[in-house]
C-alpha cells in the first residue's frame, strides 16, 4: 500500500493498514454514539474514519503539520475535530471530559503519556492503545516479574491485552511486533498517597537484582531494623526482591514506613 504522505522517523510514525485490524481496535474500545473518543496520532485517518462512524463525536491529536490539512478536508462536515498539537504538552481539561481514548501512538512516547494520561488529565472512561509488544507485556506482568512500569499502571488502571498485531501490517514497518492493550481505569485508587507509595517502589526498584530491604534502607535513609519490622508487619520474606511484591504488598509497606 503506498502511503499519501512520508512517515517521519523522528516523529515514530507507523500508519497501521490492515483494516481487520482497526476494527478490532474499535470493537475494544465498546464505543456507542453517546461516546467522545480522543484520538493521538491520527496520520492518515484510517482509525479515525472507524471510530467516526461509532463514536458520536471524535477529537483527533496530530503532531504532524503536513497531515493536518487532508485529514481537515477527508472529514470535512463529519463529527471530526482535528487538532493540531503535541498531546504531551496539550491543555486536555479545554477540550474534552467524560471521554475514551483510542490511538495507536509512537512507541517512544509510551511511559511518557500514560504517566501523563493516568495522573495528571481527566479519568477516561477507557484507554485502548496499540504499543510495542514487549511493552504491553510488562504492563500486564505479575510477581515474579514485577516492575515499575507495571506498578504504575496498575496502580491506577485494569490492564488486559486484547490482541497481538505482526508488524507487517505497518507502514514503515517497525521493527518489532505490536500489541493492543485496553485499560480499565479504576473507579477508586488503592492508596490515599501516590507520590509516598511511587517514592517507596522507585527506592526498592533503584538497585538491580538487590534484596529490598538492602534498597529501601540505602535510598529511603532508614535503619535496616525498622524496614525488617515493616517487611515483618507486612508479612513480606525478608529476601523478597522487588520484582517478587504485587501492588497491594507495595500498598501496605507504604502505610508502614513513616
């Protein structure tokens, strides 16, 4: 398929093709004609039309200003609103609430934005994104495998991979396969105090293959005793590694370090 426009490498631009595809995208996000979908990185507009014909309204995010002018004339007079921006440094409480998000987005952007998504803008009702395999797949990671990305998310979000996408159906084609992810966010988070909690995951995570209770006294400044009794309390093995504690453990350490 011959592409309308070059894809910028800077930008991480892959257009997804398969129209198979795209529609399993939009059958993830269960969107109805009540629903406003946000769009990042509509490029060509093959998502986009998709997602029009379901949603009753869309805001499409796009970056690239060569592409702005041919998706504002393909949806011309439709339920489209193209916006021309970077979404990490867009004002998204202006334009939008009570919303969904669907995009397939760079994969150098993926941490970034979902840290962006999930503390600082208005809760989605539902995120379903297309992002690089290996990414998707520490998101959904449980103990023995745990880390901070999946914590994170976690923390404030359901994650469940949907489907698998081979990257021969981009444009480019990448270099590595893709996954569409979906997000739940949650109705109430599991902790009062995010930054104390995502201080103490980024202490025990600090230290690469080090027993916790080395790396929380080191970088959290605490005698070894007190984070023993903490461990203790908590009921966690004082050999345990970071990589070994689910969420809800992180939780009540949390409530236990002062």
């Amino acid at each position: 398929m011959k592409l309308s426009v070059i894809p910028k490498k800077s930008l991480g631009q892959h257009f997804l093709i398969n129209p198979r595809i795209l529609d399993k995208i939009v059958a993830a996000a269960e969107i109805s004609n009540n629903d406003t979908v946000l769009e990042i990185g509509p490029g060509t507009g093959n998502l986009t039309e998709k997602l029009s014909i379901k949603a009753g309204k869309v805001i499409a995010i796009e970056k690239d200003r060569r592409l702005i002018e041919s998706l504002k004339e393909k949806f011309k007079n439709k339920n489209v609103e193209i916006v021309e921006s970077d979404v990490l440094k867009l004002k998204i409480e202006t334009l939008i609430e009570n919303y969904k998000i669907v995009a397939n987005i760079p994969y150098y952007i993926t941490s970034n934005l979902l840290r962006i998504i999930l503390e600082k803008w208005p809760k989605p009702k539902l995120i379903v994104l297309t992002i690089q395999k290996e990414v998707a797949q520490r998101i959904i990671s449980k103990p023995p495998r745990m880390n901070l990305l999946a914590l994170s998310v976690q923390f404030f979000a359901e994650p469940k991979i949907v489907g698998y996408i081979s990257k021969e159906n981009f444009r480019p084609r990448p270099k590595v396969d893709s996954a569409i992810i979906k997000l739940m966010p949650k109705e109430k988070l599991p902790s009062e105090n995010p930054e104390k909690l995502f201080k103490i995951t980024r202490a025990g995570f600090s230290g690469k293959r080090k027993q916790l209770i080395n790396s929380l006294s080191i970088n959290l400044k605490k005698e070894k005793i007190e984070i023993e009794k903490a461990l203790k309390k908590a009921e966690i093995n004082l050999k345990s590694r970071p990589e070994q504690l689910e969420l809800k453990a992180w939780i009540t350490l949390e409530k236990l370090l002062n």
